[in-house]
C-alpha cells in the first residue's frame, strides 16, 4: 500500500480570501506580528498499486478533480510505503 498527500494551495499573486479573513481577525485579537497567513488543504490517498503507478493516479485526481489550475498549485508527495 501506497500512502500519498497532495496538499493545494492558491498560485502566488491570487488572492486567498479565507486566509486574507483569518489574518486580519488575528489582528483583531491581538496577534499583529503575524506577516502573512496561508490556507492549504491537504488530501491523503491510500492506494494499492505500486509507488510509480499511485503518483501518476494521484497526479491525475490532482489536475482532472481537485483543482483550478488557474488558481491553484499542488504538490504531491509519498508518505508511505509498505
């Protein structure tokens, strides 16, 4: 078994509306040394198939269903492998 996460996250340049929300309701409470706030999600896939054939499965979940390439990046990477 294959463990995979792909985490996804806004392109550099486009805007985050959650993470530009959360930062400036963390200014509010006090937290102002904060310089910039992210939201990523991240997913964890379990596969049966072998390392090589899981990373092109989950490039391919990657690009055709969780994300806008417009906006968003992704990034994949093998967390296990037994």
């Amino acid at each position: 078994m294959v463990r995979i996460r792909i985490e996804i996250s806004y392109l550099e340049g486009v805007e985050d509306p959650e993470a530009s929300t959360l930062h400036h309701n963390l200014g509010v409470l006090g937290y102002d040394t904060i310089e910039g706030t992210r939201i990523m999600k991240i997913y964890e896939f379990m596969f049966s198939e072998d390392a090589h054939t899981a990373m092109g499965m989950a490039k391919s979940i990657a690009e055709n269903l969780l994300i806008n390439p417009v906006i968003n990046k992704y990034e994949i990477t093998i967390i296990g492998d037994e």
